[in-house]
C-alpha cells in the first residue's frame, strides 16, 4: 500500500529562477529627448544683433534668456530683432504651466522704457519682462485669468 500511495503523488514543481530586475538608480536620458515638461526652443531660431541705431536700454533685451515661472514651470526666451524705435520679434517656449501644454510661439511687440510688453500670443498668453539690475528679467505671463511670474537669466 504504501508504494500505492507513492506513486499517486505528483513530483515536485522545478523551482523557476527569480526575475532579475535591474538595480534601481537613475536613467540615462536619450539623446533627442528632452525631459518631461521641459522648455523647448527650436533650434532654428536666431537671434540678429541690434544694428548701431539701436538705444543701448532696448539692445540690451537682445538674445537668449531662460528661467523658471512659479519656480517649477521652466521657459526660454529668444529676442530675436530689436529697431531703434523699441519693436521687436520674440520667440517664447514653455513647459507645462497650468492646463497649457508645452509649447512655442513666435511673437512681436516694443519695449516701452525698461519693458519689454508682447502682443497676445496665439494661445492667448500676454507676457511682459521688465530689466532688472545685473541683465536679470522679471517675467509675468497670464493666460486664462492665471498669473505666472518668474526671472529669467541670460544663456
């Protein structure tokens, strides 16, 4: 009986080897891909040096800037043309800020003073940045009745 009852039994399952599961730690980024809600600016645009004509105050606005807005929503600016009279050509890029996704807009408007005030994008944004002492913007951008300030410093 007892070889009975041996041989009704099932053998043993074969242990499965555990899964390996790679050590955590950080990811490497892929190149062409920019961290979730980044800012990005295409890479065609170009930034023409004011001519002689131009007051030093609005040459002044002239180039590369990027900062952060609320201090987490990070944003680039390219003033890209200034005329002697204050008009100028801006291209803005965003990340995620509020219910706007990330994005880019070309944009025109004048510097009146120490502000640099764009026509509404085509999102709706208004933006403003006023030149601050050591070549530092302060920014505000509103969309949708939300109000969104940062600085923005000089690349």
């Amino acid at each position: 009986m007892a070889l009975a009852l041996a041989a009704c039994q099932s053998a043993p399952a074969e242990r499965q080897p555990a899964a390996v599961e790679p050590a955590p730690g950080p990811v490497a980024p892929q190149p062409g891909l920019a961290p979730a809600g980044s800012a990005i600016m295409d890479q065609s645009v170009t930034i023409t040096p004011p001519a002689k004509g131009v007051p030093a105050k609005y040459a002044a606005f002239s180039g590369m800037w990027a900062g952060r807005l609320e201090g987490t929503s990070e944003a680039e600016v390219a003033v890209q043309t200034i005329s002697p009279n204050g008009q100028v050509t801006v291209t803005f890029a965003w990340s995620n800020l509020g219910d706007n996704n990330p994005g880019e807009a070309a944009g025109a408007g004048r510097i009146v003073g120490t502000t640099l005030k764009l026509g509404r994008l085509p999102n709706g944004a208004d933006i403003s940045l006023t030149m601050l002492p050591g070549e530092t913007l302060a920014g505000t951008y509103v969309l949708a009745g939300q109000t969104y300030t940062g600085t923005f410093s000089r690349q």
